[in-house]
C-alpha cells in the first residue's frame, strides 16, 4: 500500500538556524522508515525528518515551541522549499509545487494563527475551497449558464454539508453572518470546515484545539475521530494538548530541535524518557 | 570628456536633492510602513515658501538683506512650512487610520497629495515662478574642477545636502530620540513597550523629513531657476525611485538611492534626450522594484506564517 | 457556553444560539431606515429600478443635461472596472487611468483621419478590449511579487509612462517622420462617433426631437452599464468573485484552499482593464477627441472618489458614488447652482460637527455677527476693500452685503485666509463641545470669504479640492463609503 505521505531526510534551516533535522516520516504503508542521522554541533530546523502517513490514518507531531512543528508543515504545504530530502505524496515528489498546486493534489490545511477570511461569510469561506474541483470559465459565471448555476447550487450544498459536521454551531443563520462575528472556537471549526472542503486527501491541523476550554477540546477529539471515521481523511495533527493526542492518535511522533526523538503510540511516547525532558513533565502525568 | 563631468556635476547636484526627499521618504516608511505620496507636495510649498521671502526681501535683483542672509532665511521658511504641512498631514491624514486597512493610508495618502495640488493651484496659480538666481548669486563664481566650472550654487546645494546627511545620521545613531526613532522602525508595538512615546517619536520624524524636503525644494528653485504647483508630483516620484533603489527605510539607502537617480536622469538627459528622461527613471524604478524589491541597501521583510 | 464537560449542553449547540435563534445585525444610525429599504429589495429590482429612473431621465431634461447624464454613466462603467481592482481583488492599482486612456487612443487612431483609419465599430470595439485586457494582464505580472505599496508605486508609473509616450510619440527613436500616431500633446480630433446595426450614435436628437440631443449617446452608455452591473454582479457571486475576494483577504490562505492567486490576479486585472478599454473608446466617440489632458492624475483621483465614496466592494455603491462624483462638479460650473451646493454642503458640514440644532444656531449667529465685525474693522482699514463685486449667483448676492468682497490685492489676502480655514478646519476637527463652535465661527467665515472672492469662479479648483478631500475624509471617518460594508483586518 503506497503511503499517503512520506517525507524522507527532510532538513531545513533559516540564516544559519537550522529548524528541520533530516526528518523521515512515513504515513501510510504502516511502515516506519528510520534515518536516525543526528547532526552534531548544528541547530537544525528540520533535522533529516522521516515521517510516514497511511490512509485513515492520525498521526499527532508533538514537540515543545521551537520544534519545528509549523515549519514541517509549511515545508510539506509548499511555502518553504527544503533544504535536503523529499516530500512524497502517493509515490511522486511534491517539493517545488506551489501551495495551490499541493492542494489541488489532496493536502489540506489549518493554520496556527488563524487565516479565516474574516470579511466574507461562513457559507462563502467554504465555498471558496471548491474552486479547484469545479471548473465554471468567467463567460460562464458572467452569463450564469445553466451549467454554472448548477454548479454554484453543487458548492453551496458542499459547504452546507461540510459545516454542518460541527452540529448547529456554523448553521442556519449563521451562514451569512461575516466569519469575524464568530467566536475564537468557531473560527477554528470553520477554518477545519474550509480546509475539509477542498476535499483532500491528506489533513493538516495546526493546533486545532488551541485556545479551547474543556469542553471545545472534547469536542475537536470527537470531532477529529469522526473525519477519520466517517470521512476516510488521513490526518496529521500537530497538538499540544495531551488529552487529544492521546485521544485521536495512531500514532505520535515527537520533534525536539527539529530532530525526531521519539516515534510510536501514545503511551510509548508519553513515558519516553527523551520527551519528557524536553517538555519537563507537561501533559505528561495528567493523563494516567 | 568635458561634456561627461558636467553631467556627473549636474547629477550630484539632483541627486543631492533626491537624496533629501528620499530621506524623508524613507523615514516614514521605516516608522509606518505608509509611502507618503504626499511628500512631494511637501516639497513643492517648501520651494514656494523660500520664494515668498525673497520676494518680501526684495526680489532677486533688489534685496534688502545681504545675499547669505535672504538664503538662510528662505531655507528657515521653507523648513518651518514644510514641517508645518508634514506635521498637519500625519495628525489629520495618517494618524487616524493606524489601526485601519493596509489600504486606507494609502489612498488617504493619494488624496492628501492632490488636495495639496490644488491648494497650490488656487493659491499660487498655475504659472512658474522664478528664483532668478543669476541676479543672487553671480554666475561666473564658481570653482574650477578640471576643465569645467562648478556655480557656486550647485556647491552650496551639494556641500547642504552632505552636511545635512551627516548630521542626520549622527542624530539617528547618537542621539536619544534618534535611537528611538530607530526602535519603533523595527517594532512599533515593542518600543511603545519599552516606553518609547511613539506619537511623538512619528511626529518628529515627519518634522525632520518634510524640513529636509522644503530645503530641497528651496535648493531647486536655486538651482534650476523655476517652480510650479506640480513640480511636487514628478520629484515625489523620482524621490520615492530613489528610496526603493537605495532600500527603503535605509538612510544610507536614500542617498545612495538619490545619488544613483540623479546621475541617471543627468546622464539620459545628456546622453540620450531629456524629452524620455522620465520614462527611463521610472523604468529603472520598475526593474529594481522585480529584480530586487528590497533595494540596495534594505533588508528584506520577514514574515512569520 | 458550558465550563466543564458532561453538562447539559448539548454537543453542537452553543447556549448563545439557543437562546438567541436568529440574530441579525442592525443598522444603526440616521441612513439605518433607507439602508433596511433597500435590503428588502432584491438586486434584480434595485436595478430595474436604477435602469427604469436612468432610461426617463432624457425624456424631463435638455441637451445639456443628458450630456451631463452621459458623464456621469461613464464614469459609474470605469468606476465599476476600477472596483474589480481594488474592491474584490483589493489591489491598489494606480495606474488604473492609463487603460482608460489606451482605450480611448486606440479608438480614435482607428476611428478617425489620424492615420487615416475607418474601423467599423462592430470590429474595432472588441479588438480595443481584448488589447486593453491583454495590457492589464500584462501590468499584473509585476504584482506577483509586489504587493501593497509596491504595486502602487508601479502601476502610477505606468501611467506616467504611458502619458509620456502618448505625448512624445513622434519623437521615439524607432518612429518614422512621418508617422503622427497619437498627435502628441494637441491630441486627436474629429473623433467619429460609434455605428451600430446601421445606427449612428452621434449627439444628434432621437425619434425626431422628443429626445433631446445627445440622447442617443446617452442610451448606449446607459446599455452597456446595464449588463456591466449585472454581468458583475454574476461574476461576484460566482467562483471567481469568491477567489477574487479570498485572495483579498488572505493570500497565502486563498492559495492553500485550491485558488490559484497569481492566475486570479492577472484575471482582476484583466478584466478591470478591458471594461476601462470599452469604456475609453465609448469616451473618444462622445468627446469626438481624445487629448493627454483627459487621463492625468486627475481623473485617477476622481474615478478613486467615486468608487471610495460609494463604497468600494458594491456595486450600488460605486454606481452612486459615481453619479455623486460626476454629478456635483457639473453643478458646481453654474455659480448659481454651485453657491447652492457650498452653502448647503457648509451647512450639513456644521451640522455634523455640531450634532445639535440649537448649537448650529448659535454657530450661525454667530458666524453672522463675526462677519460684521470683519466688515466693520476692514472697512476702517481699507477703503476699498468693502466695494469688490460679487458674482451674479443668488446667494452671491445675498452675501455680499454681509462677507468681505475684496478687490484690491483680493489674491494675496484671499490665499492667507484659505490657510487660515484650513488651520481652522484643523482645529475643528481636534477641538471638543464649546471649543469646536468657537473654532467653526471664524473657520466658517473664511470658508465663505474664498469662496465668494475666489473658488466661486474656479470650478476646476473646487474640484480637485473636494476629490482630493473626499479620499482622505472618507477614509478617516466611513472608510467603507456609503454603501460598502466595514471591513475587519487584522493587520
């Protein structure tokens, strides 16, 4: 089975600090692909990353600030080139696409600091991911053919049906209002509703529970879950909170440094005794 | 080989001016992140102001006051209208929209500059005037370089502008309110943290950068003999080229940048046609700003995703 | 919202909805009762509407009037392409006047004896636009990596070099002699009009003069803004609206959710430019001329007026800030009208400053007494000075017995005081309850005082003054103009 994603001996390094550390990661055939390659004497962003995806499959990246996290995913998103490696989606090279071209290819997103568009309303923020599946020419739209009223009809039911995954949270009335009326919580469900309506393959969430109380971060875990379940997303997520990495995860790889220093299910990772270093006991304990 | 130092004579001179205009443009940017489209205009009252006193003095031909003497006083009114119309333009243009669009500032810019357009236009008309400088300041004094002349006037503006450069850089680095004007370049919100009192610290920087350009526009009515209410818009433009090609928000960047046009426009002007002169100033502007957005001397914007 | 889990909230269900159900923001203040009308009705209504007022227009005005009409229906058009620029796609595009510009020139190369070429219209009309889209295309290439400032900068350069060029055309290098393209700086005359279906749009009368004249010229512009709102209007709230919109808001977002940013870019300028294009060659006939004059900085800002007054984004808005902008100036070329327009203008300036009735009152009385005591004191100082004559205009002369007409040395004491009220407007502005009326008396007066000595008669400079004023005022105090809407962003 040909993994989803696979990045191989990823590094990255900006002006001299090196964020990503020849990262190898494999998501997908199951198979987890070491490169263990330490630099020493050499702060590296990305340090020669492995990472492997498979279908239906969540994989969480846990590190403390600094770990390169967000930098993996930009690197894998297209905004950042890597320095060394390969990032592969179902067996072909993704690494010099631009953002548009890696989405249209199945990668979706969430951003960390929150990109919703904050002047247009909910139902529209969705319906704008439908662009790249959905072919409407401009004489097209201008005259509102037939074939691009149905067109329009088919997006606007996409987006309907895409939030209404959150319950009644971004429904009803709530779909004309303008997204910066939403709350914080809402604004992060309906950047994940957007970037489910690119209809991807692969799902990136940058910190989806950031900000939430108790019962929101419940609620993403379920939520989480359900994509996986219902929807057959495959899922990287990068989390802080430990409740919902051990709630969702498959599998949890930790980053320190931009160096993978631990790789395995919740619990492996949880009492590895390098991670607990670089986090010093955070979430740790809580959740036995 | 005559023909050739002339030029480079009449470069650095406009370059001298374009480096004064730069500087303000450049300053502003640094502590807005705002191109001030206005400050041309700003330019363009200084050069009027600094008319309006040698007329009350008398007149090119018939002053009052000794030759010096009506200079530095039309450099004063040119410096005190200039910053007067800067200041005003911050307070009532800019200052309002801080928390605003990346937008606004810009087109409240836009509009500033064209209600000064036509402030000029309703009160100075759309005739020139001119300095008559030849009356001032006798045309055969002059200092011999090589086998040309240099006037005596295109010395003074040179010498003015290196002194005034200098001392701005001096200020900028050494003084207090200099190091502050450079701190809230870098983060606005960091300095107002640390205690740095940023109204006050924009405000100067207005007040020296359009004083610089009202000794400019005063510098050009010297040398070049004639004004006129537009004269504001080409020069801000040539002005703002240089900034970019030096690296905005550099002061080094903004007199090398001048530096560089004014030695451009002087060479096609001679070399090519003045008729065009514009169009290749501006089409250097367009290939730096693809080739090279941060300019010479800048440093590129960094942004966190 | 609940504070712990396993509350009786359900999952999905925020107690703010519960309770609230259906909640819709209102609008507030005095335009809140027309703006809640206006929603009611349906886009499709609203212009049928507009087009219904619009189209019996010619039928209760003369010539002159209709001519005025046509002004202000082609500058609504270029002002609409403008909005595809900078209201959805939000580039600040400066250059924005050269497109209308090219339009213009090429339709008088090819309509006219300048070459000498005759074009039939049917064939040089979609050649014109096609070209001008294909030029917008091509400015936007730069934009790919500028952005903001940048993009400004250069676009209002291209605009200085297409000026230039179009100026000093004969004497580029690789020009022959005798090829007189574009007429330089005197421009291109004897223009001919369009021809369609055998039909020539000239300034002539319609239906043998139960249409005044120009009416024919009027109804074709008003045509092609009729399917330019609604072929807009279409392609906003299409895909291609949304990702215009998207990449507006957040570009590297946009780019992630599938919109191709560069390639939509290069489609708002496109599209901008070709409406421009069409709209300059409708121009050219109209004017039976084309001059370098005509597309100058200018017409940039007044275009910017429009759709920045209006309300960039909507198309409603930029219609009517279109017809504000080309209306007001036309009024303003009548000293009758136009003291009309100052005095009622001042009047609703005062009022909201001052918000209250009896302090507009006070205001005015006191304005009034103040000009008394200038007369009185001028009147020891300068003999003259109280004997200058007004103008012919009603309320000119109703003024003359109370403000200041200078005669001699009008000019110099005229421009000290227009400083002056530009202190005073400064002061206004910054100055708080009685302070502010305190400020507006004298402000007022030496409003009035430039006014009936010089602006009155300066058409052109009120203009430009009020255009370049509008920009900066709207974005300081409703920079989403009358009918746009707020904009949020987190700079």
């Amino acid at each position: 089975m040909k993994p989803v994603l696979e990045l191989r001996n990823l590094s990255k390094s900006f002006g001299g600090l090196q964020v990503i550390q020849d990262l190898d990661l494999v998501v997908g055939a199951g198979q987890i692909v070491h490169e263990d390659d330490p630099v020493v004497g050499h702060v590296e962003a990305v340090d020669h990353l492995d990472l492997s995806l498979a279908p239906g499959e969540i994989v969480s990246v846990i590190g403390p600030n600094g770990a390169g996290k967000t930098t993996l995913f930009n690197l894998i998103t297209g905004i950042y080139e890597p320095d060394d490696g390969d990032i592969i989606m179902d067996g072909r090279s993704i690494v010099g696409l631009s953002p548009e071209e890696i989405a249209n290819l199945g990668v979706a997103r969430t951003f960390q600091t929150l990109r919703v568009f904050l002047n247009m309303t909910v139902k529209e923020n969705v319906m704008c991911s439908a662009f790249g599946n959905t072919g409407a020419r401009i004489w097209q739209s201008v005259f509102r053919t037939p074939a691009a009223r149905r067109e329009e009809r088919q997006i606007a039911e996409l987006a309907e049906r895409k939030l209404a995954f959150f319950g009644d949270r971004l429904m009803g009335y709530r779909w004309d209002q303008p997204a910066y009326s939403l709350s914080y919580a809402n604004r992060r469900r309906l950047e994940i509703a957007r970037a489910m309506a690119t209809n991807p393959r692969l799902l990136m969430l940058d910190e989806p529970a950031a900000g939430m109380n108790p019962a929101e971060t419940h609620e993403i875990t379920e939520l989480i879950g359900k994509l996986r379940d219902e929807v057959g997303f495959s899922i990287l997520v990068i989390e802080h909170d430990m409740h919902v990495v051990e709630g969702v995860s498959d599998r949890v790889i930790a980053l320190d440094h931009g160096v993978k220093i631990a790789e395995g299910s919740f619990d492996e990772v949880a009492t590895d005794p390098g991670v607990i270093e670089a986090y010093l006991g955070y979430g740790a304990a809580d959740t036995r | 080989m005559e023909f050739f130092l002339q030029q480079t004579v009449n470069g650095v001179t406009l370059g001298s001016v374009y480096a004064l205009l730069a500087l303000g443009y450049s300053m502003v940017y640094g502590v807005l992140k705002l191109l001030n489209f206005a400050h041309g205009e700003v330019y363009m009252f200084g050069a009027f102001a600094g008319y309006g006193v040698l007329t009350v003095l008398g007149g090119a031909s018939a002053l009052s006051v000794p030759v010096w003497l009506a200079i530095v006083l039309m450099f004063l009114a040119a410096m005190a209208t200039s910053s007067a119309i800067g200041v005003a333009l911050e307070r009532f243009a800019y200052r309002p929209l801080r928390e605003a669009t990346r937008i606004a500032p810009l087109i409240s810019a836009i509009g500033a500059s064209f209600f000064l357009q036509a402030s000029a236009l309703l009160m100075f008309t759309a005739n020139s005037r001119t300095y008559d400088t030849p009356q001032l300041i006798e045309i055969q004094t002059g200092i011999a370089l090589g086998p040309i002349r240099v006037w005596m006037v295109r010395i003074l503006v040179i010498v003015s502008a290196v002194v005034l450069m200098i001392l701005l850089t001096l200020w900028v680095n050494r003084t207090r309110l200099g190091k502050a004007v450079r701190a809230v370049s870098f983060d606005r919100e960091a300095a107002a943290m640390m205690g740095i009192d940023v109204d006050k610290v924009i405000v100067v920087v207005f007040l020296i950068g359009s004083a610089l350009a009202g000794i400019g526009g005063v510098m050009v009515g010297l040398v070049f003999g004639r004004i006129f209410h537009l004269m504001g818009f080409v020069a801000g433009l040539k002005a703002f080229t240089a900034a970019v090609v030096g690296g905005i928000g550099s002061i080094p960047g903004a007199m090398l940048g001048g530096l560089l046009i004014g030695l451009a426009e002087a060479y096609t002007t001679g070399y090519i046609s003045s008729t065009f002169q514009n169009v290749i100033v501006f089409g250097l502007l367009i290939a730096v700003l693809l080739v090279r957005p941060s300019g010479l001397l800048g440093r590129p914007e960094l942004v966190k995703v | 919202m609940s504070d712990t889990p396993g509350d009786e909230t359900r999952i999905g269900v925020d107690q703010w909805v519960e309770q609230s159900e259906d909640r819709r923001e209102k609008y507030t203040g005095w335009t809140a009762p027309a703006r809640r009308m206006f929603d009611q009705v349906s886009p499709g209504w609203r212009l049928a509407l507009f087009l219904l007022a619009a189209a019996a227009y010619p039928f209760l005005v003369r010539g002159s009037d209709v001519r005025i009409g046509i002004t202000v229906l082609l500058l609504a058009m270029v002002a609409l392409g403008l909005n595809v620029v900078v209201g959805w796609a939000g580039l600040l595009d400066l250059g924005y006047v050269a497109f209308y510009g090219f339009g213009a020139y090429f339709y008088a190369i090819v309509a006219s004896d300048q070459l000498p070429a005759h074009w039939p219209t049917w064939a040089a009309i979609p050649v014109i636009v096609a070209t001008t889209a294909l030029l917008g295309a091509l400015l936007s290439l730069p934009s790919r990596r500028l952005v903001g400032d940048y993009l400004a900068i250069m676009t209002l350069f291209f605009a200085q070099i297409f000026l230039e060029l179009v100026r000093n055309f004969e004497r580029l290098p690789f020009v022959p002699d005798d090829l007189d393209l574009t007429g330089g700086p005197n421009g291109i005359t004897g223009v001919e009009p369009w021809e369609l279906f055998g039909f020539e749009i000239n300034s002539q009368d319609l239906f043998g003069g139960v249409l005044p004249n120009f009416s024919r010229q009027y109804y074709l512009a008003l045509i092609f803004l009729a399917l330019l709102i609604m072929g807009l209007h279409n392609l906003n709230e299409s895909r291609t609206g949304r990702a215009w919109r998207a990449l507006r808001e957040d570009t590297l977002a946009a780019e992630h959710m599938t919109i191709p940013v560069n390639r939509m870019k290069l489609l708002a300028f496109a599209v901008g430019a070709g409406i421009a294009g069409l709209t300059g060659a409708m121009f050219a006939a109209v004017q039976i001329g084309v001059f370098p004059t005509s597309f100058t900085l200018f017409f940039l800002i007044t275009m910017y007026a429009a759709v920045i007054l209006g309300g960039s984004g909507s198309i409603p808005g930029v219609v009517l800030g279109a017809i504000a902008i080309a209306y007001v100036p036309e009024l303003l070329r009548d000293p009758g009208k136009a003291g009309w327009l100052f005095y009622i203008g001042l009047g609703a300036l005062l009022y909201v400053m001052v918000k209250r009735w009896d302090h507009v009152a006070v205001t005015v009385g006191s304005v009034f007494v103040f000009g008394l005591i200038v007369r009185f004191f001028s009147g020891r100082i300068w003999d003259e000075s109280t004997m200058g004559e007004a103008n012919d205009a009603f309320m000119s002369r109703l003024m003359d017995d109370w403000v200041l007409i200078l005669d001699a040395q009008r000019d110099v004491i005229t421009n000290y005081v227009f400083v002056l009220a530009i202190v005073g407007v400064m002061l206004v502005v910054v100055a708080r309850a009685w302070w502010r009326i305190a400020a507006l008396v004298p402000t007022l007066y030496f409003a009035i005082l430039v006014w009936e000595n010089k602006l009155a008669f300066e058409p052109s400079i009120t203009r430009q003054l009020m255009f370049g004023a509008v920009l900066v005022v709207m974005m300081a105090v409703r920079p989403q103009g009358l009918l746009g809407t707020r904009r949020v962003e987190i700079t």
